[in-house]
C-alpha cells in the first residue's frame, strides 16, 4: 500500500484541493496519536494518572477521525477531530496550573478549524474558530473543576510548560506550513493557468488572423455593437473608423434582400439559444457588396442581458467559385441535351440522304432508259448536296465550340460581297436579287470567319424559303453604327415565318414548318456563334411578308 492510500483511502479524490485537506486530516490524526502516546508517558513517569481516560478518548478520537477520512466522510472526520480537541483542552485547561501552559493548544483549535472547513462552510468554519477563544475565557475566569486537579511539583509545572509550549508551536507551525505551501501552489497555478491563458488567447488570435476572421459583440439590450479592427478590415475600413456601431447603422451595410432573412435568422436563433450561422453580402467603404459568412453565439453577460458573439469571415472569392462552377454545371448540362439532341437528329438527317441514294441507285439499276438515268443522276447529287450542307454546319458548328476568337479588323462591306459570290456558285437561284447596301468604309474588329458563319446562313435560309414566282424576290443587306455597335440586317420578301415560332427558330434542330427540307442549325449555329461575339439576333417576320434578322455585334472585341 503507498503512503498516498494509507492516508486518504484507495477511491478516486474529485479535486486535488479535496486531496490536499484529505491528507491534512490524516496528518492531524496522527499528530492527535503521536501527542496522546508522549503524553502518557511523561504523565506515567511523573505519577499523574487523572489525565490518561482522556489520553485514551483522544487515541479513539484519532483513529475515528482517521477512518471516517479514509472513507470520504470529510465532515464526519473534521468533527470528530475539532469537537474532541475543543472539549479536552477545555477540560485540561479548566483544572490544569495556570503556568502549565495548555491555553497554547487553545491557539491551534482556532488554527485547525478554520482551516481544515475553509471556504467549502464558512459559517463552521468562523464557529469553529471562535469557539476555542470562548473556551479559553470560560477555562481562565471559571473555576468549574469538571475533574480533580492533579498535584504538581514546580519542576513539573516547568516541564509541563515547556512541552505545551514546544507541541503547541510545532502544531501550529504545522498549520502555518500547511497554509504557506497550499498559498505558493495555488500561486504556482494562477501563474500557469495565466499563461496557459496567454497562450490560449495568442493561439486564438494566430487562428483569427489565420482565417482573416473579424471578431464582433452586439449586447442587445443596450443596442451596442463593438467590432474588431479585422472585422473593420474586411470592410475596407480603418481602426478608427465603425465605433459606438448601433443596429441602425449595422442594418444599411446590409445588402437589401439579405436583411429580413438575417432578422428572421438571428431572431430565431435567440429564442432557441441555438448559435447562429448566416451568409450575406455587407456593402464595403468602397461601396462594393462583398459575401461574408457570419456565425456567433448567444450567451449571458454578468448582469444576464444576452449578448452575441460572433466572427465574420470573407467569402466573396468562395462565392464567386461556386457561382462560375453553377454556370458550368449550367452549359455542361446545356451541352449534354444539346449532344443528346444533336446526335438523334444528325442521324436522322445523315440517313435519310443516305436511303434515298441508296433507292435512287436500286431505280438506276433497273432501267435502261437514258432520260430516267439522268434524272436519277440529277436527285442523287440533290441528296449529295443536302448532305454536303450538314456536314458543313456540323463543321461550323464543332469549329465556334473548339476554336479561340480571332478578333481582326474587317472591312464589312468586302466580307459580305465575298460571302454573297460564293453562295452564287452554289444555291443561289440568279432570280434572287441580292442587293448589298453598305459603307465600304465600314470597318469593325471582329472574328472574321464566325462572322461568315453568320452571314452565309442567315442569306442562305433568305434564299431557301423564299418564294420565287414573285415579280421582284429579293434579298438585301444593310448595316450601320449605333453607338459602339454594328447593325447588320438581312431582309427579304420570302415565305415568312409565324410569330409563334419567332422564340424557337434559334434552338438547335427545330423546324418551323413539317415541309422545311433543312436540317434546322442554321439559326441555331447563328445564335451560338454571336455569343461567342457577345452580339446577339432578333426577327421581325410574319407568314407572306418575308422576313428580316437584325444582328447586333460590337465594334470591337
């Protein structure tokens, strides 16, 4: 067994201050033995026999008191110790020679008492200490005589005093001792829990700095607001600047229709006492929003007003990523439909030329008659060209998506004529008057060959659906500066399209009439390629008043 167990027991001891006045308590027991034994034995030798019961109840005290500590029962064994000690000094007090010196002990009762109960019961704690000094007066002015007075020699009334005196300053140096050890490692703690404090506090500090985190307090009942100098930071703003913060003037930072979201969340969350986390934007020195993220908690102040704590962290760069990444998501959603779309539709569109050729070749097989084979010659290279022009605008299509801009200057009035003659050797029927109105100094900076796309498109379809037993078919092409923009408009007197198509002839695929012989991308390729020009198309057609696309691009890119 240690000595640790021998003197306070083997259970678990909460606290080491229960500790420390647990192995107090023992220690005073066995001084309550050691002093018991010493006495008995110079009183044997001397021949005083009264005193020896009382020696024996003070052994029996002892151990009582040292058991009922080992057992936990700290009050118990205080008791028993203070309440026996009193009564026995008393009683020796009360009959012993005044010169002998037992009013020392008197000294150490008060000692004990008022530290063996010490803050844990104040009130037994001042009662005990008093109560030795009532003794004592009772002892020294009442002859109360409660048993007979011993005989004594002078030179045992000398001895008497001298061990009284020596027992007496020991035990109470004990207690001194006691006192003045507990008292340095209670310093020692204070010390260490200081730094550790300190050292807590720089670790916080770092991880604030670390986060960029402003640190704030809203005490609600006074509508008082402090915020730290890196909250005011994150605004932009300077240390001396944002003090004496109420909430009416916390509220206008908040951007607009983020402010009855923040009350209704901080109002909740105050009525549960739950923390408190929000994201919202804060309108900076430099009159920008910003996206911060705000989380406290609310707690009771020394005079139980609630108050919330909280941190501010920036999180612009956060949001603007997870925007960037939603409109990623976005087009890549948008190009998924648009591949699954676009692969359907491209094989229907591939192989209905490709059946036709093959019956058209199947016919040819089966006649030998030269007017038949010419005209099955003549439908095939119609279905070759039809698959000539889709695979074109696939081509124009795959190129706008891969390919970077190349902003050029371009002299409009050249790209459009250019466009205009190679569409002549093509399918432009020479019925068609194509008539070109634009300033040959007209020049913009722009991605030429996107700029082509567009043009050879939108002129093709003007000539696809057009109508040609009219006395004057047409096709014209204008363009002028509005501002820092170019208008480019194609205008002809064909078929015309229905309103009611106007919002879906720009989506990939789609047909306007049942009877189109189209594969349906130009318009959509149109409008694909002026996003990538950051210009836009609108038309303004009805059905039998022909059609005109106005197309709107910057000057420069």
């Amino acid at each position: 067994m240690s000595y640790r167990d021998f003197l306070v027991g083997k259970k678990e001891i909460p606290s080491r201050t229960d500790f420390k006045y647990a192995k107090l308590r023992s220690q005073f027991a066995g001084i309550i033995l050691t002093v018991a034994l010493f006495y008995i034995i110079l009183d044997s030798s001397n021949g005083v026999t009264v005193f020896i019961p009382f020696y024996g109840l003070m052994i029996a005290g002892g151990l009582a008191s040292f058991f009922f500590n080992r057992q936990q029962k700290y009050t118990a064994a205080t008791l028993t110790q203070l309440i026996m000690l009193n009564l026995l000094v008393f009683i020796f007090a009360d009959v012993d020679h005044p010169y002998g010196g037992v009013y020392f002990y008197f000294i150490t009762c008060a000692g004990v008492g008022l530290i063996l109960f010490n803050y844990y019961n104040r009130v037994l704690s001042v009662l005990f200490a008093l109560l030795p000094v009532l003794l004592g007066l009772v002892a020294f002015y009442a002859d109360l005589n409660l048993i007979p007075e011993p005989s004594y020699e002078p030179h045992m009334v000398r001895m008497n005093f001298v061990s009284n005196m020596i027992i007496g300053i020991l035990s109470n140096g004990f207690v001194v001792y006691f006192l003045i050890n507990r008292n340095r490692e209670i310093e020692q703690n204070l010390v260490q829990t200081s730094n550790d404090l300190r050292k807590s506090e720089e670790r916080f500090l770092m991880a604030l700095h670390g986060t960029k985190a402003g640190v704030y307090e809203w005490r609600m009942a006074e509508n008082s607001i402090y915020v730290s100098a890196d909250w005011k930071r994150l605004l932009g703003y300077q240390e001396h600047e944002l003090n004496n913060l109420r909430e009416e003037d916390f509220s206008p930072l908040v951007f607009p229709e983020d402010r009855a979201r923040t009350r209704q969340l901080i109002g909740e969350h105050l009525v549960l006492q739950k923390p408190y986390q929000n994201e919202f934007r804060l309108l900076t020195k430099n009159g920008v929003y910003k996206w911060f993220q705000d989380s406290g908690v609310f707690k009771q102040d020394e005079n139980g007003k609630t108050v919330l704590v909280g941190t501010l962290i920036d999180i612009d760069e956060r949001k603007k990523a997870e925007a960037e990444l939603a409109l990623k998501n976005e087009q890549l959603a948008k190009t998924n439909e648009e591949l699954d779309r676009f692969v359907y539709s491209a094989s229907h569109d591939m192989r209905a030329p490709l059946s036709s050729l093959l019956g058209l070749i199947h016919l040819s097989e089966k006649t030998d008659r030269p007017e038949e084979v010419g005209l099955f010659l003549q439908m095939m290279k119609d279905r070759i060209k039809t698959m000539e022009g889709f695979i074109k605008e696939v081509t124009d299509y795959s190129r706008n998506k891969r390919l970077d801009l190349l902003p050029t200057p371009v002299k409009l009035n050249e790209l459009v004529r250019e466009v205009v003659q190679n569409l002549a050797y093509s399918v432009v029927n020479k019925k068609v008057h194509i008539d070109v109105q634009i300033d040959p100094t007209l020049e913009i900076s722009t991605d030429p060959n996107r700029l082509k796309v567009i043009i050879n498109n939108l002129v093709s379809n003007a000539y696809k659906y057009h109508k040609f037993d009219q006395p004057n078919p047409f096709i014209n092409i204008s363009a002028l500066k509005k501002g820092d923009h170019l208008l480019l408009t194609v205008k002809d007197n064909g078929m015309g399209i229905s309103p009611e198509h106007h919002n879906r002839i720009f989506d990939m695929f789609y047909r306007a009439s049942e009877s189109s012989e189209g594969s349906g991308l130009g318009l959509y390729i149109v409008k694909e390629t002026l996003d990538k020009l950051e210009g836009n198309i609108s038309v303004q057609s009805d059905v039998g008043d022909g059609s005109e696309f106005t197309v709107t691009l910057p000057l420069s890119l």
